[in-house]
C-alpha cells in the first residue's frame, strides 16, 4: 500500500491503483515523475500488510469512497477503527495475508507477443505494478505462438502471455506433450477485428470472399474460432471455401501489403497498423461477432504454481491489479504511452491510443467511436474454457469425447482467482459460469453437446 493511501484519512480519497514506490498516489504519478523513485524504506512488511487489509476492508464496507470519507469525518479514525475491529478480525486477516510469505523467485520472466492484447502484462513493468509486490519482473518479446509455448514448457519463461485457449490445448495433449497449464487471469476481452485489403473494400458481404487467404495468429486461439464462426454462420465452410494461414502478429500487416493474404482476423493494434499504413480496412470489430469475449490470457504451469506458490500469487495479484488499472478509460492514453516502446508493442502512440480509448479510423475514411472495443477483466470464466472446447471439437482438434467441466475447471483457476480478487478488496462474481450470445445463438454451458449438435458446418468426426 502506498504511504499516502490511508484507509482511515478522510481528508483523502483511496486510491484504487497505488504507486509500488509508496510516494505517489497513484500507478499515474508514478509514471509522470520518469519512474525514478524508491522504494520507501521505512515501511515495514507487517505495516504494509495491515495497510493493506485495512484498505481492502474500507473498500469492501464503504464501495463510494465519498461514503467513508462522512463516515470517519462523523466519528473519527480511531473510533471507526476499533468499530471496524470488532465486526472484522483485522488482525487475524493481516497474519493470514502475511502468512502467504516472501516470493519464492523474486527474479522472473515472463514472455509475451507485442499486441495489445497483453496490455496489463507488459504495463505492469514500466508502471510499477510487478514492483508494487515484491517482484522483478522481465517481460520478454517473443516472436510467436509456439516459440512462446516451447519457452513456457521448457521454463525459459516463468509465465507467460497466451492466447486462452493455448492453456487448454497445452493440457490436453494437442500440439504438445500433455503439461498442466492454467490461466489465473484473462487478459483483455473483445479487441480484435477482420482486416481486408484494400482491393477488396467493395466485399463487404462475407459470400463473396470464396478463395480467399486469410491470417490467424495460431490454430489455437480465439481468432481461429470467431473467424470459423463468422464464416460459417455466412454459409462458408472454413476448412474448404477459403485457406486460413497462422502467421504471427507482427507480420500480418507485411503479409497484407504483399499480397500474401487476402485479410485477417487480429489483435486491434495490428487492424489499425494496417490502416495507418493504408493497406487495409477494418471490416468488423471482433465484439460484433461475440461482445465480451476472451482473446488472451496471463498462463502458468502447474508446476510453477507448486514450486513457488508466493511468487505466484504475487505475480497474478499484479496482473489483477494491472488488468483492473487498464479497465478505466482514464487511464488508457497513459498506458499506451507506456506500452509504445520499441522493446513493448513497437507501435506508434497514435496506433496504441486508438485501439485502446476506441476513437479510431476505420480505413474507409471514417472514424468511429466505441469505447468497448477493447476492455480488460481478469475474472477466467469457466464457460469461456467450455464454449473454446465446444470449438476445439467443432473443427476437429479434439477426438471423441469430453468432460467439459473438468478440463475448464482444471486450467481457468476461477476460485483461485476470486481469492485474489477479494484479497485486492475487488468484487468477483458470485459463479464461474454464465450464458452468453454469439452471433444471436445463445450459449448455455451446461449443455455444451448440444450448441455443438446445433450447427450444420463443421468437421465431420
């Protein structure tokens, strides 16, 4: 907890997002002071600690700050202290939360692809938030998927960036050795869209794109299944209508250029490359097809979870601190400042600030504004895990049957996660299950064979 950020000042507000250093009120003056503090020395651990429960608790009581601010104004802070006390064992609260101890590893690495879909992993370096809980935290670029994949599994990486559905592939075998993997946190939701090429900016309708050449990032993402969806609710066949290609990020928008491809289906920071660069235009927003969908996720062997459980715990309560950071809309034109680098994203600012605030060029000479089209919750819903695998088996990746429910609650640590969440003095959902629509269809994930029963194209088994 920042030094300044006292639960029972009511001369101030709590800030949501307090600095790592303990000078600052918030991740934001950190950031505009050149992150040049240091640490606050005499702040013990324990103190710390009490800060920190005390203020998870405030928040939990008093959710409008303007609330606690009357309360502790009306009866003082000593009084609504020993008042809060007698309701809540603080004490108790604070041993247990110091309990969890020192990381294990304070020193990690942690890969990622540079899209905006890892937003939260890669600020959480330059804003301070990996610092904020003890960590010292490399976040590594890498080239692609399966380069990504092979670091995590052969511990070159302690964590990485995944797109959310590669934890389930890593754990069931596909593509790789069967190696428990899990996603504590989702990165970012909605955020990608299809891009064509300027050529064909008169194909608006998706049955007329027979033959064409499209880019997915990997066969185990998110992008491969809304794109296998989109084209097959217009009545093409995915596998036989048109060629889909993986091709990592970075290059799709070289690929476009040179006419390799036709479009493709892409984080929103590689969509607005291609139209800054004008070589193509965005078709749709990805949250057209599915509103509130998943893209990415923070993933971590099972074996890491076990051989150092502190780290982490601080590593994913620095990605749900990161994540709910990147969730205000205030807070987005800082953040694309600071994932811009070229050792980040590598993407002008201008790119970065029109995914992310949603005020953007469309390619067709338009601008358009959509706050949502990218946002960041880090809660892992466990229907997101059953709805990828009704599409794992929809296209053939998966053979014979499965137990939906086991392997969603396996990888999406959703329990885990809530803890973390009430830990932070945020409110979790009370299930790890809902219902959502794709396309108009309602998903219902306590019937998953029979959304997959429901539709005419696929792979035959």
């Amino acid at each position: 907890m920042s030094t300044s950020d006292d639960p029972f000042d009511a001369d101030r507000a709590l800030a949501r997002s307090p600095c790592a250093c303990g000078l600052h009120r918030t991740a934001a003056e950190h950031a505009a002071r050149t992150l040049r503090c240091e640490p606050v020395a005499d702040v013990s651990e324990e103190k710390r600690y009490e800060g920190i429960v005390a203020s998870a608790v405030m928040r939990a009581v008093f959710p409008q700050d303007i609330a606690r601010r009357a309360f502790l104004k009306s009866v003082g802070a000593a009084t609504a202290l020993a008042a809060l006390s007698q309701f809540f064992p603080l004490k108790t609260a604070t041993d247990a939360f110091a309990d969890a101890g020192p990381p294990e590893k304070k020193d990690l690495k942690v890969g990622f692809i540079p899209i905006t879909c890892a937003t939260p992993i890669v600020m959480a370096a330059p804003l301070g938030f990996y610092a904020k809980q003890g960590l010292n935290v490399e976040v590594v670029k890498t080239a692609g998927w399966a380069v990504i994949r092979d670091k995590t599994i052969n511990k070159e990486y302690d964590a990485a960036h995944m797109l959310a559905p590669m934890p389930i592939a890593i754990s069931l075998g596909l593509g790789a050795n069967a190696i428990p993997f899990t996603v504590p946190a989702i990165e970012n939701i909605n955020g990608q869209g299809i891009t064509l090429a300027m050529k064909h900016k008169d194909k608006r309708d998706p049955k007329d794109w027979k033959g064409m050449k499209f880019a997915i990032p990997f066969d185990y993402s998110m992008h491969n299944y809304l794109l296998r969806y989109y084209l097959a609710e217009h009545g093409l066949d995915p596998d036989t209508d048109v060629q889909l290609r993986s091709v990592p990020p970075p290059e799709m928008v070289a690929n476009l250029r040179a006419d390799n491809i036709d479009g493709f289906l892409a984080p929103d920071n590689i969509c607005q490359r291609a139209i800054y660069d004008g070589v193509g235009f965005l078709h749709i927003l990805s949250k057209e097809i599915w509103d509130g969908h998943p893209c990415c996720s923070f993933a971590a062997s099972r074996e890491f979870i076990t051989t150092a459980p502190n780290s982490f715990a601080a590593l994913t309560r620095a990605i749900v601190d990161a994540t709910g950071y990147a969730s205000r809309p205030e807070n987005r034109k800082q953040i694309a400042e600071a994932i811009a680098p070229a050792n980040y994203i590598n993407a002008p600012v201008t790119v970065l600030e029109q995914v992310l605030t949603g005020t953007y060029a469309d390619g067709l000479g338009g601008v358009k504004t959509d706050p949502k089209r990218v946002d960041f919750d880090p809660f892992p819903w466990q229907s997101f895990a059953v709805w990828m695998l009704t599409q794992m088996k929809r296209w053939g990746q998966i053979k014979g049957d499965v137990d939906y429910h086991a392997v969603a609650e396996q990888v999406y640590l959703a329990t885990d996660t809530k803890k973390v969440m009430v830990e932070m003095g945020l409110a979790p959902p009370a299930t790890s299950y809902k219902s959502f629509s794709v396309m108009g269809k309602t998903f219902d994930p306590a019937k998953p064979d029979d959304y997959l029963a429901s539709f005419k194209i696929r792979k035959s088994s």
